[in-house]
C-alpha cells in the first residue's frame, strides 16, 4: 500500500517539476547554512566551514540529482521524452502522421467489424453442449431443402438408426396462437419432445423440461414459455410457475421457463412450447399414412462422422422411401444429414468466407502501406539518425525511438479504427438482409480487434526498424541515396502488391455490381407501385370454421372496394416474385394425354386468387379469358396458366378449354385462360410455370391456404393504408395486420445482393485509395530523392518532357505489373463468386476491362501529380540544393 | 574511515524513523547530527543520501515535513513520524532485533558445546 502511494507520488512528480524542485533547493541551502554556522561557531572561516558542508553533502548538484531521480520515475521521465520527440515530429509532418493514422483506422475498423459479423457465421461454436456433434436429420427433395422427417417413419429411423447417441423432434414452423388473458396476445407456438432440450444440452432458467409422461398422446396439457414473454408478459414472476395460462381458448400449465439466450436449431422463435405428445398409431393414418411432418436432430456417437452417418442411415433411408414416396416421385428424395452450424447458417458461409477474403486484402493493403510510409520516413530521416548516433544516441536509444513511434501512430489508429468499426457493424447492421444468420446480435470483438492492432504495431514497428538497424555511421552523414536501391526494390514490390490486390478487390466488387443491376434492372412482369399487401391473422380459436373465415374475407374485400382511389383488390396467398405455394410437375396430368416426363419434371408455382388479382399486379392475359366474379360462385374447377406452363404443357395447341388433372387431389379442372410470365421463383432464381387456381366464394370450396389481400390504390400506399386499416378494424378491431407495400417486398428480396455489393464495393474502394495513396507516396519520395539528377539532366539539356517521362516511367512499370499480377489473381478469385452472380460470368470481360482502366487511370493521375512537380523543378535550384 | 562505520543500505530508514520517534520533530541537518551523536560518533553519514532516504519516507507516508523556524532563527523543513510510521518503524525494529539475536547467536563463542 504504502509502496504504491510512493509509486503514485513518483508518477505524480514527474508531471509537477518545477514547485518541488524549488522547494528541495531551499532546504538544500538551509542545511548547509546551518551545517556552515556549526562550522563558524567550531572556529573554521566561513569560507572553510561551507566548503566542509559541502564536502559531508557529497557535493550539493549530485544530492540534488538523487533527490530528482528519488522523486519521479527516470525510465518513465525518458519513455514521456521519447514520445514528446515523436509527437513533435508528428506535428512536424501531419499528412504523413495522419495517412498513417487513417490508414491504420481503416484497416483495423474495417476488419474487426467484418469479423464481429462472420465470427458466429463461421467460427463461434454454437450454443449447445457437443455442438460439434450436433446434426440435422431427414430427407429434402427439390421443393423442400430443409431436412424433414414425417410421423409415419420418424419411429422407425429412431428405433434402428445406430450412428447416433440421441434424437429429438420440433414441430415445423412455429404457428400461431392466442394467449386469452386480461391482457390477450398472439404468440408463436411450437411443440419438441422431451428429448429435445437434453438433446441440446439447454436446462430451463426456471422449472424444468418436460416429463417423459407429459410427452404423450393425451398426456396432461403442459407448456414452456420463452424467456421473452415471461419478461415481457409477466414482469418474470417466478410464480408463474404451475399457473395455468389459457393457450387458444384451454388452459395449460407452465412448467419452466427457457434460458434468456436460447435459440431454436431453426432459428425460428417460439413464446409456447408444448409437448409433441407424438402418437404412433396417429402418424400410420395421419396425412394419408405417411404422417405430418417434423424437423429431427441428432447427436453423432463420438468419432463418428457426418459421412459415416450417412452411410449408416441409406439403408433405413431407402427402406422408407421405398415404403412410403410413390414411385414416380421417388427419385425426387434423398437422405440429408447437415451439421447444425450448415443448417443455420445455410448459404451465407460463401457470403462470409468472401467477405473475410476481402476485408483481410484491406487490412493487407492497409499493412503494406503504413509500412511503405513508415520505410520513406526512415529513409528520409536517415541523416537525423545518423546525426543523433554521431552525437552519442545508442543503436538501442534510436531503435527504441523508432518503436515509440510505431507504438504511438498504432495506438492511435486502434482508437480511430475501434470507433470506425463500431459505426460500420452498425451500417452492416441497418443495411443486412434478414437471411443473414445472428447479424442483430453482432457486437465488437474484443479479441480480434487487439489482433488487428497487434499485427497493425508489427507492421508499422518492423518497416519503422528497417532503416533504424542499418544505420550507417558516417556514410549517411557524407552521402545519400548509397544504399538507397535495395530498401527502394522492396517498396515497390509492396507498392505492386497493393495495386494487383486491389484489382482482385475492384474486379469482384465489378462483378457483383452487374449482378445488382441485372437484378434491379430486370423486368418482373408485373407492377409494383402503388400496391400493398394486407396480411390478416384471424384467431384460429374465434374463426373456427373456413365459413367464418370467408365471410370476413369477403367482408374485408367489398368494404376496401367501396373506398375511393382504391383500383382493385384480390384474394391471393402469396405475391411474386417472393414466395409462392410450390406443387410438382410430375402431379398434373393432361386429360387424353399420357404423362409426358419421366420424374419430377421440376417445381410449378401455384397460387389461389380471385379474378381481380391480374388487375391489381397488371398482369395481362394473353389467351383466353381471366376469371370472373360469377365463376367464383360456381362449383367449376376453372384454372389460368401461365404462359411458360402452356407452352411446356400444351407446345403448339391451343391450351383454353383443356383439361388438367391434379393427381394428388383428384380433381380436374378446365383452362379458361393464359396469362403473361411473372417473375416467380425469387428475384434470380430461374422462373416456373405457374397454375392460378380460383379462390371460390363458397365455404367448402374456401381452402386452408391463409388468404392475403392485394390491394392496387390510385393513392400512393402511405395514404390508403390508413384507410384499409380502418376499414378492416370496423370488421373486428382485435385481429392483427401487417400492411406492406409491394415495392418493399421486392426490394427485401434485393437485400442480400445489395448487401454484398455495398460491402465489397466499399472495400474495394477503401483498398484502392490505399493503394493509390501508397503509390502517389513511393514515386514522390522517388523523385524527390532524385532532384539533383533531375538537376544535372537538366543542365545536360534533358528537356522538362524528358523529366516527366523519366518519373512516370517509374510508376507506369509498377502500374502495369501490379495489374497484371491482379488481374490473373482477379480472373482465379472470382471463380469464388460465381454462386452469387447473377447473369453475369465470373469472368465478364465488360466487368474487367472497365476495372483494369478505372486502376491505370487512377494510378497514373496518382504518379502524374509527382511527375509533373519534378518537371517543373529549377535546374539551378536542384544542383544547388547540397 | 578512521574507524567510523558506513551506514549500509535500509538501516538508514530506521535510524531516521526511530530518531524522529524519540525526538518528535527534527531538520535534516539536526537528523543527521542527532543520528550520529547516538552511534556514539562512531557512524559517519553522507548527508547527501540523507535527503533521498527522506523522500522515500515521506513518499511512504511514514513522515511528514513541514517548514519551520530552527533554534538559531533560520527556516528549516521539520520532519516527523506520522502514525503509520510509528507502526511501521516498531514493525522493522521487531524484525531487526529478531535478526541481531540469531545472528549474535552465531557468532558468540560456543560456551555450551
């Protein structure tokens, strides 16, 4: 304790010179007064008896060096000497400090951010026990890529499967429910069985899991809830335990409460979770004997691998398929064993290795270029350091100066770099599309951020110690530019690198561009402005039967009709060029035909509509006749198809007036009519036929497809949706809507290409400027090394054109093989985003010519600006100058 | 020196705390003039390290220092014993006796063997 009072006290002292300085001196001359006077009073001289004081003081300069020396910290007094030196040889060159700085900032931002984003993509380790032997289980088939399993086989996999240590099931898709209350509220619900949680490795925070008894058909009706509603709707009361809530009309009782932290395998989010109380029995009948359908997860026997699984489960697989999918199907399923980190994050593993890719080439370039300033700096103070260690500095003395230097400029650019990164994590952040796994949650990671300045210090210590080393003695004094050649080869093989990597960064940042604008660009054959969709969640437990849900459909429909301004409104259950029910080719048969294909014959878009749903999206029909208002009262099957289906259902005839049979529902219906191709599998998916089935005005014929209302308003959306809204509140001012234009529909679907492009582009763009800065540095130290040669050329009769040649040559050789590097770098990089382009090659000549002439303009603009200084250089002034 | 003893590191602090603890408040000069009439003349300081061993204390929180008047009218800084160091130096004189004794131990004739 009281060591490090002193301690402070030192620190303190070295701050505050001047008062105690003064103060010891006063004392100082008080003791030898007194010393002197002992002295005078003993018989000595006052001359002798001050120089005895003197002399048992041991001399009064050296006890007033021990007292300073006692007083403050002397190796922290010269650590504060060498960083005022350094700052103040900062102040001197603020462009150099502060591109050094920038430089740094940007380097060190710009990849911590990035890694904060993928580290949970990529790296982090889930948050369960053993997640690394955590896998997804089940078959996928072209309209499916989620692994599913069904009741009817989940028992039978689960009883003979030998690769894995446990299995648990999850309902698909979290589904509405109610919570009726004092203070009612919709939630989402979803069911796993009682080995779900275990399976995980999770314990509820509150109460427990479920019992193996709770887990059974008929069993007692128990729930947990989330950590969030138990917050948010019960102020997280640890009573609520054992209470009965009521859950769509019948009470259940709550017997845990999940951790704050915990996540669903599938990343959807659940407030409800009951048992799945799986029936056995039930599943053999359910969905015509093959059983609902359900998510399974799995634990792999330790040492066992993904592979080896696999192979294990084919035989069960084939049993089932063989069993259970019809033959003409069949070739349609496979067997799909994913690790849960694969399932989560599905395709934005590429997304995220790409981007690592780049922000690590920034922080390259970055590296590369605070080592090309930090090395001219040196090169350009070699006389200063050759002058200090003629004056008696030590090698270690300068080195150390050399590393305060790089420690200050590092530590500076850590601090910019950290706060640039917590603004670009959150502009990543505002500008991520939703389908990029654990974004919202992404915060700065400490551990990288103190890599990137560690590796940032090492760059900037290393190239700093460079000429600090070789000092030379006396030759640095005498001469310049001696040894000038070799340090000057090695700068501007960074300075190529720079450029050739940017060219890779450019190149990429092009080609997605162009994927942007095909995707932006591209027609969608059909309008968007001025349309929104209104989605309505009725209540399943209040609107029980499909007559109840029509009616207010209905309702809903002839009430926002007989608002002004509105144009057209229709029933649908989805919009392209989104989502859209999917139905299989192989599923619909031409009457009087034979089956044309073999297999599967692809997906086909299907959606139920009222007539007036080509009206509002402005789709024509080409053939035939749309539907009308009266056939929706008529018990008639009648069918509109697209024209990309007609031409591949019926090439060369004359679809109107065929009739086409759904094999699994077992109807046949009549084609009236042929619409227009629309945009229907995503935005750069590739289109499919699409079947409009009519959505009949009459209770049995109503359908389970949840309706959505389309709405095309001569008003812009933001006015007439308060209108629609009001209208629908009229209906039943309790049920939930969601309002969302067409336009944003469209445009969240851009989100994920938008995203990456801004994301390389602006690396892409940060790389070059670095690179340009880096090359503009080298040709201009290069030609300011040279101002006497220029001189004597000059005064040789070198014209000022003959200068400028001399300099740009310089920099059109580093130019030409930093971009030759690049672009054979580039041509093999871009291989890598061919998944993400979108009508464009990964070796699109346009893209690469516009990038390799954008680089060599902006780099000769960058060595033209030095060039033409030294062009104008004055002979007479150049040969003086030493 | 003429038979008169160096003062080796760390017992300075002592000799300054205890002296001080007899003398309640001293100059430096008086200190170290007061420190060698009590070895009896037989140490002889070099004043100039005095005043370092002063700071370190000070620094500590062992002693305090004030300026003052002397006997003889000229302004002097006085020190003295701050409650800690009053802990502090009956501590470390505990300790050095403790050391002493073993030591004397050692070195007396071997009577019992």
């Amino acid at each position: 304790m009281h060591k490090l009072r002193a301690w402070w006290l030192r620190v303190y002292g070295l701050f505050r010179p001047g008062h105690a300085e003064e103060d010891f001196s006063a004392e100082l001359e008080s003791h030898l007064a007194l010393h002197t006077e002992d002295g005078i009073r003993a018989g000595l001289s006052p001359a002798e008896a001050r120089r005895q004081a003197l002399i048992r003081l041991g001399g009064a300069e050296q006890t007033r060096q021990a007292h300073r020396e006692r007083r403050t910290l002397p190796w922290l007094e010269s650590v504060l000497r060498d960083v005022r030196y350094a700052l103040r040889g900062f102040r001197r060159n603020p462009i150099f400090t502060l591109t050094v700085i920038a430089t740094l900032a940007l380097g060190i931002g710009a990849t911590t951010a990035v890694f904060s984003v993928v580290d949970r993509i990529l790296f982090r380790s889930l948050p369960y026990a053993h997640d690394d032997r955590l896998v997804s289980i089940g078959t996928v088939h072209s309209l499916e890529r989620q692994e599913f399993m069904l009741g009817g086989f989940f028992f039978d996999w689960r009883d003979h499967q030998k690769p894995f240590e446990a299995m648990a099931i999850q309902s698909t898709g979290p589904h509405a429910c109610d919570l009726v209350e004092y203070n009612p509220a919709q939630l989402d619900c979803l069911s796993f069985d009682d080995g779900f949680l275990p399976l995980l490795g999770i314990s509820p925070v509150l109460g427990r899991n479920f019992l193996p008894e709770e887990d059974r058909p008929n069993g007692p009706r128990v729930v947990l809830i989330s950590y969030g509603l138990w917050q948010d709707h019960y102020n997280r009361d640890p009573g609520i335990l054992n209470r009965q809530i009521d859950v769509d009309g019948s009470p259940a009782r709550v017997v845990g409460v999940l951790p704050k932290d915990f996540q669903f395998p599938t990343l959807q989010s659940a407030d409800v979770i009951f048992p799945m109380a799986l029936d056995r029995a039930a599943q053999a009948t359910a969905n015509g004997g093959i059983g609902n359908p359900m998510r399974t997860f799995g634990r792999l026997k330790p040492g066992v691998s993904i592979e080896q699984a696999r192979a294990q489960m084919e035989p069960l697989f084939l049993h089932t398929r063989d069993t259970f999918i019809p033959k003409d199907i069949r070739k349609d399923f496979h067997l799909s064993i994913r690790s849960l980190r694969d399932r989560e994050t599905q395709d934005a593993q590429l997304m995220a290795w790409i981007l690592l890719a780049a922000v690590l080439a920034v922080l390259l370039i970055a590296c590369a270029n605070v080592a090309g300033l930090m090395m001219a700096r040196g090169e350009a103070r070699e006389r200063e350091l050759a002058v200090r260690s003629a004056l008696g500095a030590s090698r270690a003395r300068l080195i150390r100066q050399t590393l305060t230097e790089a420690s200050l400029l590092s530590l500076a650019g850590a601090a910019a770099g950290m706060a640039l990164a917590e603004g670009l994590l959150r502009a990543f952040v505002d500008l991520a599309p939703t389908s990029i796994p654990f974004l919202a949650r992404a915060g700065l990671d400490i551990r990288i951020a103190s890599f990137t300045v560690l590796l940032s210090l090492i760059c900037a210590a290393l190239f700093g110690l460079l000429p600090a080393l070789q000092t030379p003695r006396a030759v640095a004094l005498a001469a310049r530019a001696v040894r000038f050649r070799k340090r000057s080869v090695l700068r501007r093989g960074l300075v190529a690198g720079q450029i050739a990597m940017s060219m890779v960064l450019l190149s990429g940042a092009a080609l997605l561009l162009r994927s942007f604008q095909n995707v932006q660009e591209q027609h969608l054959g059909m309008q968007t402005g001025g349309v929104f969709t209104v989605k309505i969640a009725l209540p399943g437990f209040r609107y029980d039967t499909s007559q109840k849900q029509m009616d207010f459909y209905l309702q809903a429909e002839a009430a926002i009709r007989r608002l002004p301004g509105i144009h057209a409104v229709a029933i649908s259950d989805s919009v392209p060029p989104g989502g859209s029910q999917g139905g299989r080719w192989s599923d619909l048969a031409v009457d009087g035909k034979p089956h044309p294909e073999q297999g599967t014959g692809g997906s086909v878009a299907e959606r139920t509509v009222t007539p007036d749903y080509f009206h509002s999206l402005n789709i024509p029909i080409v053939r035939g006749r749309n539907f009308t208002e009266e056939d929706r009262r008529s018990m008639e099957p009648l069918i509109v198809i697209s024209r990309l289906m007609a031409t591949r259902m019926f090439p060369g005839e004359d679809p109107i007036g065929r009739r086409i049979h759904t094999v699994h529902a077992n109807v046949t219906y009549t084609v009236v009519g042929v619409a227009e191709n629309v945009k229907n599998g995503g935005l750069v998916e590739p289109d499919e036929p699409e079947i409009y089935f009519l959505r009949s005005s009459i209770a049995d014929y109503w359908g389970e497809r949840v309706p959505l209302l389309i709405v095309d308003s001569v008003l812009s959306p933001k006015a007439a949706i308060p209108w629609v809204r009001s209208q629908i509140a009229q209906l039943d001012p309790t049920v939930p809507t969601k309002f969302e234009t067409l336009n944003e529909q469209v445009s969240k679907l851009a989100d994920r290409p938008r995203f990456e492009t801004a994301l390389l582009g602006f690396f892409a763009f940060t790389g070059l400027v670095m690179a340009v800065i880096g090359l503009y540095g080298v040709i201009a130290f290069m030609a300011a090394q040279r101002t006497q040669e220029i001189g004597v050329r000059m005064a040789l009769g070198a014209s000022r054109f003959d200068i400028l040649r001399l300099i740009l040559r310089e920099g059109v050789r580093l130019i030409a093989l930093g971009t030759a590097v690049g672009i054979v770098a580039a041509l093999v990089m871009s291989q890598l985003l061919r998944s993400l382009l979108y009508q464009v090659g990964p070796r699109d000549p346009a893209s690469f010519i516009m990038v390799t002439l954008l680089l060599a303009l902006v780099a000769l603009a960058a060595t033209l600006v030095p060039a033409r200084s030294a062009m104008k250089t004055d002979p007479m002034q150049a040969l003086r100058c030493e | 020196m003429g038979g008169k003893t160096d003062v080796w590191q760390g017992t300075l602090a002592l000799m300054v705390m205890r002296t001080l603890e007899t003398m309640g408040s001293l100059h430096g000069y008086g200190l170290a003039r007061r420190i060698e009439q009590t070895s009896g003349d037989k140490l002889e300081l070099n004043y100039g390290t005095l005043y370092p061993a002063l700071l370190k204390l000070e620094q500590e929180g062992y002693i305090r220092a004030r300026w003052g008047v002397s006997e003889n009218n000229r302004r002097a800084k006085f020190y003295e014993l701050t409650k800690a160091g009053r802990r502090r130096m009956r501590k470390a004189a505990k300790e050095w006796k403790q050391t002493t004794g073993i030591l004397a131990r050692f070195l007396s004739p071997a009577e019992e063997a």
